[in-house]
C-alpha cells in the first residue's frame, strides 16, 4: 500500500516536471541557461588543462571539477542535437534544439533526486493506525519534496541542475538515517566535488562523523567516551575523502592549476549581496544603512554630497556602499558564519543525538550560512529547505517553524521570474504548494501550527505581493525609484527567514537543555 | 485533508496548466491577411466597441464580413463589448477601428489570454465543481478526482487557451444548466441553457435533450395539472430570455434575419477541412459533395441527425431522470456532429461535455472518447504550433484519469453495461468482453501515439498530401461512431422501471 502511494506521488512528479520543463521552453531564458550552456561547449571543444583559464564568455566555469567532468558527459549527448551550442564562441546561443536538450537533461537527471526522495520516505518513523494515504507522513514527505516550489523553479523554469545536487544531497542523509555512514559521506564528497556552495553544511558533516561514528560509544550521559575512539572508521573515512578529492582536484594539481581553479571557484571580488538582495542579515542591514542616511540627510547631520552615490540606486548595483554604517568584508561575513553554526556543531559534539540532531544541525548550518554568508543567492534557500522537509513529517514544533520558512523562503525567490506572462504560473504554483503544505501538514499534526502573529505575518506577504508586482507598476515611482519592489521584498522576507532561524536554533538548544535535564 | 483544500489544489493545478498552455502560440499568429481564430475575437472587440449595434451584423463600409464577420449570437457579441472596454483601459490601440486589424503584441497576447482564464474560473470551474460534489455519486476523494479528470480534460484547454475561443463560457453555461436541471430547479436551468444557447449557437446539438427532459418532467407531473403550470413557466423563462438577450435586434424584422443568416451560413457546404463525422469520411468513398446539390446534402443531412437522435430522445421523454438526461445529451450532441450540415473538428467539444460528466459512472469509454476527441483535432494543433502541449496534456490526462478513476478495475462486463451486447449478438463466442474492452483501448491509444507519431515525423507522399489528417479523422470517426452506438444502446438498455435503486442495493 505504501510503496503504491509513494509510487503516485512519484509518477505524479514526473508529468509536473514534464508538463513544467516542456513548458518552460517558452519561458524566457535566464542567464543560467546561457551559463551551462557555456560550460558545456567549454568541456566539450577544449582540453582539460584550458577549462578554468578560458574567458570568452563572462560566465567562466566556477564550479568544482566534478561538476566540469558532468557537464562534459552531458556535452557527448548534447552533440547529438545541435552541435553549434558547443562551440564556446556562440554566446547566447538558443536554438529550439538545445534548448530541448538543456530541459531535457535537467529532467533525466532529476532521476537522482526521485530516488533521493524514496530513500528519504523510507526512514520517516511512521504513526501507526492512519488509514488515510494522503494522511501518512512519508506520502506528505514525498509531495513536500517532490512538488517543492522552489526546486521547480529554480530548475525548470529559471534553469540549473539543483535537482541532481540536492538528490545527491538527501540521499547522503537519507544513508545516514539508515546507518550506511560511509556511503553517506561517500556521497556527501562527491557533492562537495560537484557543488562547493555544499561547504556551508561540512562543518555538521564533519564533527557528526568524527563523533558518531569515529567514537563507536559514549558515556552514561551522553557525553563523548574517548576511550571508544576507532582509528580504523577515521582512515576509512579520510581514504574516502582524499581519494574522491583527488580525483576531482588531481589533475589540476598535477597541472599546477590550483590557485587558477580555487580562484575561480571563491571570487571574492563580488558584493556583499547579489544584485537582488537574499532575504538575510545584511539586506536588514543595508537597510538600516539606507534609513539612517536618509533621516540624517533629513535632520541636516549629513551632508548628501559627502554621501557615496551608488547607495541612492542600491539593490540595482553590485556594490552596495555603506554611509553610515561600516562596510562589511568577506572575512567578517566569514566570522559571523562560523559563529552563528558553532553552537548547533558543539551541541552535536557535547550530545549526539544521533542522525536527526545531525540533519538539525545541518539545517542550521545552511541556515545560518544563508543568513550571514558573503554574495548568497537567494536561491541558497533551498539548501535549508528541502532537507528540513524531513524533520517537518516528524515533529510539531519543526512543521511550524518549516510552514514559516518555506512560505517566506519561497516567496522570496518570486523576483527570479519577473516577466508578466510568468507572474500567473509562480503565483498558482506558489499557491499551490503553500496550501498542500500548511492543509496536510495541519492534518498530520491535528491542529493550528502558527500563532496569531506568524499567520498575521504571512498573510502580509500577499499584501506584498500585491503592492509589489500590481500597484507599485501603476504608480509615478515605478520610473524613479524601481528598485522599491525588490527592497521591500527581500527585507520583508528577511524578517521571517531570520525569525525562522532564531525558532530554528532555540528548538535545537532547547532540546540540548532538555537533554542534559534528562540525564542528570 | 479538508475536501476544500483538495478542491482548491485541483482548481489550482488546473489553473496553471491551462496558464501554461496559453504561454504557447494562437491560431493564426504571425499569418497575416487574415491570420485566425484570435484575430476574429479580437477583430469582434474592434467592431463592437466603435459601431452601433444595428451595423454589428451587417456588411458596411467600416464593417467587412469577409472579414471575420461577427457570426456568434448576441451574448458573444456583448462578451466582445466588454473585453472591448477593458482593452481600451488599457491601451486603445487595440481596439482602434481599422487600425487595430491583425494587430498582435505580448501585451495584447497577455490580454487576449487573461479573459478566457477569467471566464473560465467564472463560469466553467464553478460548474465543474458543483457538479462533481453535488450531481456525482462515490466518496468525497472520488469527487475530488471526478474535479480534477474533467478540469484535466486536454481538448477544451488546448482549444481555449491554445487555439483560441471562449468555449468555456458557452460550455460553461450549458453544464451550469445540467447542474441546476440535477438540483431541481427547472426554470433557473433552462435560463441557463437559453443563455449558452445565445452564445454560441452549436448548443444547439444539447437542445433536444434539454427540452425532452423537461417536457418529460411536465408530462410526468400530469400536463393537466402542475406539468402545465411548469409548461408554461418554463416557456415564459426561455421566452424572456431570447427576447432580453435580442433586445436590440428585436426593433426590425430585417435585422432578426440577418443574425440568423449569419449565424447559419448555409451556403459553406456540407463539410470544410477534414473533419472526423460521417460525410467527410464517407467522402473517402463517394465524393458527396460533387453528386448531391447543397438543398440535398442539407435535407439528407438533417434527416439522418433527426434518426440518429430520435431513439434517445423518445426513452428520455418516456424517462426523465439525471442520468438518461446525461446519456441522451452524449447522444444528441454526438449524432449532431456525426450528421449534421457544416460541422468543424472544434464541435467535438460539445459531446466532450457530457461524456466528462459520464467519467465517474463509466471511466473507460468515457476516458477513451475524451481522449479520441483530442485526437481527432491533431491537424488543427498541428497547425497552430501546440505539438508539445498537446502531448504532454495527454500524456497527464491519460495518466491521472486512469489511474484516480482506477478506470481498469472498472471495466467488467457489468459495470461497463455491456450485458445488452450479449443478447444482441447471440452467436457471439463466449469471451469476456471487459477484457476485450481494455485490450481494445490498449491497440487504440497506441495506434493514436503511432499515427500521431506519423503525422508529425513522416513526409505524406506527393499524390496524397492530406494523407495523415484524413487519417486521423477517419479514425477519430469509427471511434466516434462506436461510442455512439455504446451510449445509445447503454441509455436504450436501460428499463422504465426504476431498477437503478436495485442496482444501489446490490452496490
């Protein structure tokens, strides 16, 4: 019964994916099109040794090897559709066949992610007595994760291959509910090759292993017993680590590449925030900049033309120039990233509280790089998103903290799709899974899972909405001011994704005091 | 969860794969002079917002019928008005006499696609779902999907949203009629249907069934006493709402006799194009058209449609209850499309209708007829570019219907009503025909992916270029000709006696 359900909810993703991607070939074609596009040709039509020096197209390749050496196993099947997109000197190129090619290929390798996906649904703890399909948790996981807005569009509307990374991504974690920990970290390697944004979430990765499968038992209360400590689990894990490393980095050591390729793959030379600020610190920051410069222009304590010009246009422009407030450096975003996840990192070391506080900890980590990091896309959401679907099936408090994420987290991405003909489908998309989210997840749990104020906070996004995309157009200011919307979008958002993690974390400590509280 | 919640979740899926469908392209987009079905609508706008009412339907200097002459009745005519003011809002170029003919913008697409998906949720979705809820038998999660089979339903979407008409609205007044007919409010209904009929006049092919089943009901009720006095309330109601809706027209004889010249062209032929009824398939053979003059086709036509609606007619007359009034509506509508004079592919809507109603009592044949139905307007998707959306919302339909309607498992020789079939056909060897039926929906649905396969891969050879279309509506028509006789023996079948309240017993 469960596997027939599990496989509906399955076939049903596959015709919303194709009925999407074949669709979404109408859409218009972002830049991340043109960039894997690029990639591609790059790979294909040059040798390894020229793939992280070459610049004809602004959109070098600034991913790990691995994901090069994907896009040049993708390139072998490309060929055999338009030949032209190969070649690295048609920039922008868009003919219907590759196009069909781009689409297509971001589906089959969304076969990854399904059976990510599966194993997940495999190792949610299941209520018993619920006769209900649609009511059973790992039904509710699977549409969660399957029908998640954000990975829809961000993948087969704007267009990158997040299905396959994030599959990658959950199918380690789902290994390590399972207790398959090698394969788990076998898989997580491999992803960092493919994808180094995943570095945010190593630091979990790295003390849960050390600690939960390095150190094979604890103490009475929990604590580390150092006398368990197994070096035999520690060369396993570090020949897996150095040999999946080596073989991705290898060869450009071999080369001498390397401070070509880590320079490619780290541009600090980017802003604080991306052209469209992600909903986090520093867009509440710069926000609070910009209100400050403006009252002290008003009560005449500053002087407008001392004032950098570039913060009157800001959120159009790249660099974003404090006035009042001091700038912000990559080492000070780094800092605040590393002290935001170090609590939720010593509580999993202090107590382990076995695969799921590792998977809450992995969520804060994602979390709490996206709301302190250096240049984060929105996008980068998602990382905390999909993986905490899975704590969401399972715990009260977890649903209500995920309904307050994901609805703010989602409706954050609403820019990456701004033509008017796409304003329908992100809008019923949105609807739609907002409304499974909160329906099933509200039955699953049998009750309201939101305070008066969150809901009051949530509805305000529809105002938003509104006010953004329908009457701000209409107005005057749409031609001197156009960047309003977008503000008030991403400091809007920015609030619920931060009280989010805040809720986040105090679960998480809460849980360590209760604990601690147990055993003494 | 709630049913309202999944209601709105169906709702909204249909939404976004209607949005979807109409991001593609139109009829007639990019083909100038006379481009297609969205330049009519809009060029319907144009007139009816800059000329007086009396000049609508006549040929004048600023009015050129040749032109895509407004040639719907008076409601189309209306709906144009107001779409036409609301261009204007927004930019009078639009609806610019003259200026505006072929005029064809992102702006204007946006428009043009914005007002069917407002009709729609007004008028059609609403219908839908109080059918499904209130008219439809089974638990709440079969009504849900009952919701979602005939939202999904892929002919009347590719054809609104790709093509481009307002079937929707016409459609939607009509099943708005059937439902309010179900919930037994008998003149609210046929004001309904009055109103459908006033805005396309192809409801006409639902006319019958409409007016047997409530002159059954007056019958029924005794005509000497409460029929009559329902008799007459109900011809005051349709009377009413003719002469509202012809209001303007009503003034001069001539202006009456002009509308319904245009509304019934009959010197266009007995068939255009290739289209899957009986004379165009029946053309393959003996070429009609050159043997037979047009008074002839059109009194041999109408002789063999009023044949082939009068058996389900007379039971629903003898038997006016829900059920046999869905059945004789599948049936009148699809013997209008297979007989009757100047028939397009699009008119397969029209029994499509129905059949959705039917997808909750017999899944399979009403699954496979919708879906033949999709197929038989390939040529004209082809056509207008709508490759990909027509086989993907197959694909989806097929899937979702088949698999929530558990069509398979439905389909014994009981519950698809095939017992008459065994008393009919004596001699028949003894086999059983549920399963037949499903090996038989299986050779058809491929034998559609083949020939759809076919049309768009392969090259016809030089001497038969229409090759494929005719193909495709030759076999669109058996299939049509068999469900035809299905249904027909399916509502004849039935006894007068009410022996559907056994059956629920023994359910």
């Amino acid at each position: 019964l469960a596997s027939v359900s599990l496989i509906t909810a399955l076939a049903v993703h596959c015709v919303v994916l194709l009925t999407m991607t074949v669709f979404s070939g109408y859409f218009s074609h972002s830049t991340d099109f043109e960039v894997h596009r690029n990639w591609l040709a790059i790979t294909h039509s040059l040798p390894v040794s020229k793939w992280y020096h070459e610049n004809t197209s602004e959109w070098t390749l600034d991913y790990p090897p691995l994901f090069a050496w994907f896009e040049y196993s993708l390139s072998h099947v490309a060929q055999h559709f338009d030949k032209e997109m190969l070649v690295v000197q048609n920039l922008i190129y868009t003919s219907p066949a590759t196009i069909l090619f781009q689409r297509l290929s971001v589906i089959v390798t969304d076969i990854v992610f399904i059976y990510a996906v599966k194993e997940c649904c495999r190792s949610v703890r299941e209520e018993k007595g619920s006769k209900d399909l649609l009511g059973h948790p790992f039904f509710i996981l699977a549409a969660l994760l399957l029908w998640n807005f954000g990975l829809l569009i961000v993948d087969h509307i704007h267009f990158q291959y997040n299905g396959f990374l994030f599959g990658i991504l959950l199918l380690s974690v789902a290994r390590h509910l399972q207790g398959r920990h090698l394969e788990g970290a076998l898989l997580f390697t491999v992803l960092l090759n493919l994808k180094h944004i995943y570095l945010y979430i190593a630091p979990a990765y790295g003390i849960f292993l050390l600690r939960s499968y390095c150190f094979t038992k604890d103490n009475t209360d929990g604590s580390v017993r150092w006398s368990s400590f197994s070096p035999v689990r520690l060369v396993a894990l570090g020949s897996i680590v150095i040999s999946v490393g080596a073989l991705s980095f290898g060869p450009f050591i071999a080369m001498g590449q390397l401070p070509q390729v880590l320079s490619r793959l780290f541009p600090f030379k980017r802003g604080l925030c991306h052209a469209y600020w992600a909903p986090n610190v520093w867009a509440l920051y710069n926000m609070v900049d910009k209100a400050l410069s403006v009252l002290g222009v008003r009560l005449k304590l500053l002087d407008v033309a001392k004032l950098p010009k570039a913060s009157m246009t800001g959120g159009l422009v790249q660099e974003f120039q404090h006035s009042i407030l001091p700038s912000v450096s990559p080492s000070i975003t780094l800092i605040c990233t590393l002290l935001s996840i170090m609590p939720a990192v010593l509580s999993i070391w202090c107590r382990p509280r076995g695969a799921r506080g590792f998977l809450r900890c992995l969520v804060v980590c994602a979390l709490g790089s996206f709301m302190f990091g250096w240049h984060v896309h929105e996008k980068a959401i998602l990382m905390a998103i999909l993986p905490f679907s899975i704590l969401a099936v399972e715990s009260r408090e977890d649903a209500g903290i995920f309904l307050m994420l994901t609805t703010t987290g989602h409706y954050s991405l609403f820019p990456l799709l701004f033509t008017a003909a796409e304003l329908p489908i992100k809008v019923l998309l949105m609807l739609l899974f907002t409304l499974y989210s909160f329906t099933s997840l509200k039955k699953l749990f049998r009750g309201s899972l939101l305070n008066p104020l969150e809901t009051t906070y949530l509805l305000g996004l529809v105002a938003v909405e509104i006010l953004c995309e329908v009457v701000y157009p209409l107005s005057p200011w749409q031609h001197t001011l156009p960047f309003v919307p977008l503000l008030v979008t991403s400091v809007y958002c920015s609030l619920g994704v931060s009280y989010s993690f805040i809720r986040l974390y105090v679960s998480l400590l809460r849980q360590h005091g209760t604990d601690k509280h147990k055993q003494l | 969860m709630e049913n309202w919640s999944l209601v709105s979740i169906c709702v909204l899926f249909g939404l976004t794969a209607r949005w979807a469908v109409s991001l593609n392209s139109y009829s007639g987009a990019g083909k100038p002079p006379m481009f297609g079905d969205y330049e009519a609508q809009r060029h319907w706008q144009e007139v009816t917002y800059n000329l007086p009412v009396h000049e609508w339907y006549f040929n004048t200097t600023d009015n050129n019928l040749n032109y895509w002459g407004l040639d719907y009745p008076p409601l189309t005519a209306y709906h144009s008005l107001l779409c036409a003011h609301v261009a204007k809002l927004i930019n009078p170029d639009w609806v610019e006499l003259h200026a505006s003919r072929g005029h064809e913008s992102y702006g204007h697409k946006l428009f043009m696609r914005a007002t069917v998906l407002v009709a729609d949720l007004l008028i059609y979705i609403p219908a839908v779902v109080l059918y499904s809820f209130y008219l439809s038998e089974g638990s709440n999660k079969k009504k849900v999907c009952t919701v979602l089979c005939i939202l999904l339903y892929p002919g009347l979407i590719l054809i609104d949203y790709g093509h481009f008409q307002y079937n929707s609205i016409s459609l939607g007044l009509a099943l708005w009629g059937v439902v309010v007919l179900g919930l037994g409010w008998d003149v609210l209904g046929s004001l309904a249907f009055v109103l459908s009929l006033n805005y396309k006049q192809m409801e006409l092919y639902h006319s019958l069934p409409f007016f047997c089943y409530l002159l059954g009901k007056c019958f029924k009720q005794g005509l000497a006493g409460r029929g009559l006095f329902l008799l007459v309330k109900i011809a005051v109601t349709v009377l009413v709402t003719f002469a509202l809706c012809w209001l303007p027209f009503l003034s001069d004889p001539g202006q009456i006799l002009q509308v319904v010249h245009r509304l019934f062209p009959v010197g266009r032929g007995l068939f255009e194009d290739k289209v899957a009824n009986t004379w165009c398939s029946l053309n393959v053979l003996i070429k009609i058209k050159t043997i037979l003059s047009t008074d002839t086709q059109l009194y041999f036509s109408l002789t063999t449609t009023l044949l082939a609606i009068l058996p389900s007619s007379i039971k629903l007359l003898m038997k006016p209850t829900l059920w046999q009034f869905k059945l004789a509506l599948v049936n009148s509508s699809l013997a209008f499309f297979l007989f009757s004079f100047q028939v397009h592919e699009k008119s397969i809507l029209l029994p499509a209708l129905p059949v959705c109603l039917l997808l909750n009592d017999l899944p399979l044949p009403a699954i496979w007829f919708l879906q033949a139905s999709t197929f038989s307007m390939l040529p004209l998707f082809l056509k207008d570019g709508l490759l990909v959306p027509y086989v993907v919302t197959s694909l989806a339909f097929l899937f979702f219907s088949i698999y929530l309607l558990s069509a398979f498992e439905h389909c014994s020789e009981d519950k698809l009503r095939l017992g008459p079939y065994r008393r009919l056909l004596i001699c028949m060897p003894r086999m059983d025909l549920g399963r037949v039926t499903k090996w038989k929906f299986y050779f058809s649905i491929t034998a559609m992916a083949g020939l759809s396969f076919m049309s768009v891969a392969l090259a016809p050879p030089d001497q038969l270029p229409d090759l494929f279309p005719l193909l495709v509506s030759v076999f669109s028509y058996l299939h049509f000709l068999g469900l035809l006789l299905y249904f027909n023996i399916v509502q004849i079948a039935e006894p007068l006696q009410s022996v559907r309240k056994n059956q629920k017993k023994s359910n």
